[in-house]
C-alpha cells in the first residue's frame, strides 16, 4: 500500500514539475492529424507528413502525440482514420481522453508543379481555429518542402530559421489568417462605432467604461442645451413677432427687452450646445486613439495550463496529462 502511494505522489509531483518547467518554455501538447491529399500519391503525402512533423519538433514548441495512440482513439470512438480527418470529427472522436490542446489538421493538393498547402492549428477545448496557413506554390518539388518545412514555424506562431529562407525556391504565395486573435485594428474598428467597446474587446473593462461613460455626459449636456436652445428660439419668435404687431411705445420697449434678453439666452444655450458635442467628438477620437494604443497582453501562462486524466488505448492505463496554451 506504501509504495502505491509512494509511487502516485512521484506521478503527481513529475507532473508539477512539468508544469513549471512547460510555463518557462511555453510548451504545448499538439497532435497532428493525417493530412488530406490531392494529386499525390500515399507514399508521397506520408513522407510530407514525416518531413513537417520533424521541423515541427524542431521548433522545440511543441510535445507530439504518438500518431499511433491519436488513430488508436480514433478508431475506439467509432470513426475511421481515412475519412475523420476534417477538425469536427478529430474533436468528437478525441474529446479530452488524451490531454492535447491543439490539432493540426492539414491538406497538400498538387497539379503539376503547382501545389497547395494548407494547415489549421485549432484550440481542442474550444474548437476554435486559432490560425490558418495557407500558401500556394508554383516550381520544383524540393522547393515545395521547404515552404511546408516553413509552414511549421509559421503554424507554431514563429519565425522560421533563416537557413530555411535561403532555401526557397520558385514562387509562392503564403497567407495567416488569425480569426481567434484581438488585434489594434479591432479595437480601433469596435472604438469608432462605440466608446469603450473596444477597450471592453482587450478586456480593459474600467477604461472602457470611463469612456462611454463620459461621451454619454458629454452627449446628454448637448442635448440637454440643444433643448433649451430650442425654446429660447421659439421665444425670440414669438416676442419679435409680438414686438412687430404692437404699437403702443411702452409695449414695445418692453417686448424689444424680452426679445434681446431671450436672444442671448439662445446664443448662450448654442455655444454650450457647440462645446458639448465638440466634447464629445473629442472624447470619441481620444477613445479610438487609445483602444489603439493599448497593449494587448496575452493571457498568462499559468491561467491557461490544465492537468487532467487521460486515458492511453495503446497501454490501456489512465494518466495524469499536463496541457498548456501556446503563447
């Protein structure tokens, strides 16, 4: 019974230390599913594979799961490996039973010498694509693996080594579409339609609110002076045109005296008018500078790790599986 214990307290704390150690390196748990292929043989897209799988190791970002253990729990979900390829079918049939925290889903078309690669690095605990690859090449079939080689650096959010740059050979071109990641140009686009929406957006929450709360004031004043300008100018209407009408001389001083004392209260309510809703436009440039200006900072290592049981269908025992998000 002691050396049970002994042995589980070892697991545990292993897994601890792994823990800090993948905070310092920002390491993350990935599996990378058998790609999609099109004008190519078996042979050829398995050495493909074999070549991004080894650059991705190279990255040192990131802890790969034995592709036999990935299609062992394929296949004990009920699915079947040529055809579960595709992010929705990997995530049902994997769940949470190995402890990964990405997919890399994958697809290499080629037509002569033009080829098409395409890889989606995709979040297992919120489906959610993080970032696509995609780019389209046109030249040798040596240059083509260089730029899938380049893909994993670019799939692990990272500079490729410059040794592979100059490797590079005919034409391509590389798209990066980030649809998970906020950006200053979302602030700035959410700021210009809202005050403070896109401070909420980078999670800055009091400024925002500061924000929309004062062009609001700003707002309300305006309108507020817009409405008793509204009534100063119905009354210089209605004593000017009583002063016209009247004859008698001591009537029309004193309809002459309302007409300019309600004259300048119009004057007055307009420039307050004026500087509330100049005010606010200043509030709302200000606002759009600054959603734009901010830094947007990741969210924190250690609030996004998790250690959970797995379950491993190629030993067929429960381990304790440490994930950490991707920086």
């Amino acid at each position: 019974m002691l050396l049970k214990y002994s042995k589980f307290f070892s697991v545990v704390l292993t897994c601890l230390l792994a823990q800090i150690f993948s905070q310092q390196s920002s390491v993350v748990t990935v599996a990378i599913v058998d790609f999609e292929k099109s004008g190519m043989s078996e042979l050829e897209i398995q050495t493909l594979e074999q070549r991004f799988t080894a650059e991705l190791r190279n990255t040192a970002k990131a802890i790969l799961v034995d592709k036999e253990v990935l299609n062992a729990q394929i296949v004990s979900a009920g699915y079947e490996i040529p055809t579960c390829k595709d992010v929705e079918c990997v995530l049902l049939a994997i769940g949470d039973t190995l402890g990964v925290q990405y997919i890399i889903t994958g697809l290499i078309k080629k037509n002569k010498e033009k080829y098409v690669l395409e890889t989606v690095f995709t979040d297992v605990t919120t489906g959610l694509e993080e970032r696509t690859i995609k780019t389209s090449y046109k030249g040798p079939v040596d240059g083509m693996v260089v730029e899938l080689e380049i893909m994993a650096w670019d799939i692990m959010n990272l500079e490729a080594p410059e040794l592979l740059a100059v490797k590079r050979k005919g034409k391509a071109k590389k798209k990066i579409r980030r649809p998970g990641v906020k950006t200053s140009l979302g602030a700035l686009a959410r700021a210009s339609v809202l005050p403070g929406w896109g401070h909420y957006y980078l999670d800055q929450n009091a400024r925002g609110l500061a924000f929309y709360s004062s062009e609001l004031v700003a707002l309300s004043l305006g309108y507020l002076a817009y409405r008793d300008y509204s009534r100063a100018y119905d009354k210089v209407e209605v004593y000017w045109g009583q002063y016209r009408a009247e004859t008698d001389e001591q009537l029309l001083q004193y309809y002459k005296g309302k007409t300019l004392t309600a004259e300048d209260e119009m004057i007055q309510k307009n420039n307050t008018l004026i500087t509330m809703f100049r005010a606010a436009a200043v509030i709302h440039a200000f606002n759009m500078i600054d959603a734009y200006m901010l830094d947007i900072v990741p969210e924190s290592l250690s609030e996004r790790a998790n250690i959970g049981l797995g379950y491993d269908p190629i030993i067929r025992q429960p381990q304790l599986r440490l994930s950490i998000a991707l920086d």
